[in-house]
C-alpha cells in the first residue's frame, strides 16, 4: 500500500517529465522561431521584391517587368508543400545553368534551372538559406521539417573524425619515417623516400579531406568569402570581341538571368539599375569585378554572387559594353517642357 509520501514522489515525478517535455518543445519552437524571423528579414531584403511580402503572384514590385518564367505562388498551399524542405533549399543554392537549347548546359530532369532565379549558394550562409527556407514555409501555413540542428552536429562531427583520421595518419608517416631511418642506419644508407610513400599518400588524402570538412563546417554558419577578383585582361582583336559578347548575351538571358533584374529597352526587371547605355558610363574591368564579386565592392547589395568563372564574366562584360543606347533628345524635350 502506497503512502502519502509515495503519492507525492510519483506526482513530482510525472511533473517533473511532463515539464522537461514542455522545455524541451519550447526550445524547439523559439529556435525555430528564431530561424524563421532571421529568415524574414533575408526574405525581405533578397526575395521580396520578386516574390512579394506575402509571397503572391504579382505583389512584388518587379514581378509584372519579369521575363517568363516569373516566380510562384509561394503562398499556394496545395502546390509547394509537394515540395520537400531539401528541394526548396536546392532551388536557393544550386549551380546556375545555361539554358540555351542544343548548346547550353545538359539539364536532368528534375533538375531546376530557371535563369530568372538567382542561387544564393555563394552569397549566404547554409544557415541562412535554410532560415530562407523556414521562413517560405510559412508563407503557405506549413512548417521547415528538415532537422537543420541536426546538420549542424553532422558537420561538426564529421570535422571531428576527419582531425582524427589526419592526426592518425601523421603519426603513421612520422612512424614509417623512423623505422625507414633506423633502417638506412644500420646499412649505413641513405634514408629510401619510397619507404614511406603509401603513408605519405595517405596523409596527403586526409588532409584534403580535413580542409573540405573545415570548410563546410565553417560555411554553415558563416557566408563564403573569396579572394580579391584580380584585374582581368579585357584585351583581344576585333572578331574576338563580337563572338565573346554574342556569348555574353546568351549567358545574360539564358544562365545568369540578369535581365530579370536590370531593363534593357523596354524589356527586363526594375530592381537594378537600366543598362541601356551601359556601354557609355561603365568602366568594363569594374564591370568584371562587380559581376564576380558584388558583395566585396558593396557588402549589403541585393545583388547575389552568381558564381560566374572567369570566361562567363569576361563575356558578359563584352556584351554589356555594347549596350550604347541613344540618350534622350533633350531638343525634344524641352520643346515638349514649353508645351507643357
């Protein structure tokens, strides 16, 4: 027969679990929470002008200058929770590709490659673009499923084991290199180099592996930084020059979708400035180094880092330095300002 004494232990027990449940959901919902409203405010400053506050069709205020295709309906239910986290998280991160019929890029199947959507892979964070991602959730009413957390710990543990299987390595070449001494002593020869080689190439692969997990641990948490784009070499004969800028035309439109941001004419986005003349008042090598790394010249531009090489750079530069539109009339228009 159970005493008083035991009712109470058993009570304080039950509520003692049930608040540790309570503590430990809530700590999943601030973080969370946390997540999302970081995730609103990158909405906000990189997506919202496309996409619209609330993630409607038209309600941004470049989605009605956008080529075709524009963006979804990120708030339609029924049609992005077919989506999984890791898909959505994909469309923000992937390779640009040229989607130029017959000679662009080879395009699976399931593969998106929509040009007028930039990748933010070499811009943000993965911390950061799942927090994009948790916050398009809820712009359909659903929740991030994917264990974001839980990658982190991945990453870090694999950075782990990968010190590990470099420390272990180390001292098995440091090892070899002993015996291989102590053996060149007693024949009284040089030290044979080959007698450590399977070591050495083993070292080698362990330490190529330990920077690619520093790296992708680091990159978790913190955006990607690249070295100073150099000045580049814009110079080349005539014939050169037309073929690389026809390049750099298809590469704007059809790889890097520029033309969803900037106007040319009466057609293209309004978020970046118009390049009809661009040829005039742009300088090509700044040009060059914009277009390769936005963010070193202006940190907080809306302006992705598209991950162009250096032959893709070099052509879209060509192509923008021909944009030599007419400037205004300005007879015509102060004729027109007498009128008025």
């Amino acid at each position: 027969m159970r005493t008083t004494g035991d009712v109470r232990r058993v009570w304080l027990a039950g509520a003692l679990v049930g608040l540790s449940a309570l503590v430990v959901g809530a700590g999943c919902a601030l973080f969370q929470s946390e997540r999302v409203s970081k995730g609103q405010k990158l909405y906000a400053h990189y997506c919202m002008h496309c996409h619209g506050e609330h993630g409607r069709q038209n309600e941004g205020y470049n989605w009605s200058s956008m080529p075709d295709p524009r963006p979804k309906d990120l708030s339609a239910k029924e049609e992005m929770s077919t989506f999984k986290d890791e898909e959505l998280f994909a469309t923000v991160s992937r390779e640009m590709k040229d989607t130029t019929p017959e000679v662009g890029d080879k395009i699976g199947d399931d593969e998106f490659a929509v040009p007028t959507m930039p990748t933010f892979k070499y811009t943000l964070s993965e911390e950061e673009l799942w927090a994009i991602v948790a916050y398009v959730r809820t712009l359909h009413g659903t929740k991030l499923q994917y264990d974001v957390d839980g990658r982190k710990k991945g990453l870090q543990d694999q950075l782990q084991a990968a010190q590990q299987q470099y420390d272990r390595a180390k001292q098995a070449l440091e090892a070899a290199e002993k015996k291989a001494e102590e053996e060149a002593k007693k024949k009284r020869a040089e030290v044979d180099d080959s007698a450590t080689s399977k070591e050495q190439e083993a070292l080698a692969v362990a330490a190529k592996e330990l920077e690619k997990a520093k790296a992708a641990e680091a990159n978790f948490s913190a955006r990607p930084k690249f070295a100073a784009v150099a000045r580049p070499d814009l110079t080349m004969k005539p014939g050169q020059a037309v073929k690389l800028s026809d390049d750099g035309r298809r590469l704007y439109m059809n790889k890097y979708g520029c033309h969803a941001c900037h106007r040319v004419g009466e057609t293209g986005g309004v978020v970046g400035p118009a390049l009809d003349r661009a040829g005039f008042r742009l300088n090509s090598t700044w040009v060059y180094r914009w277009i390769k790394y936005p963010q070193s010249m202006k940190p907080d531009t809306r302006m992705p880092n598209l991950g162009l090489t250096d032959s893709d750079a070099k052509a879209i530069v060509m192509y923008v330095g021909t944009l030599r539109a007419p400037g205004p009339d300005k007879s015509e228009a102060k004729a027109q300002a007498k009128v008025e």
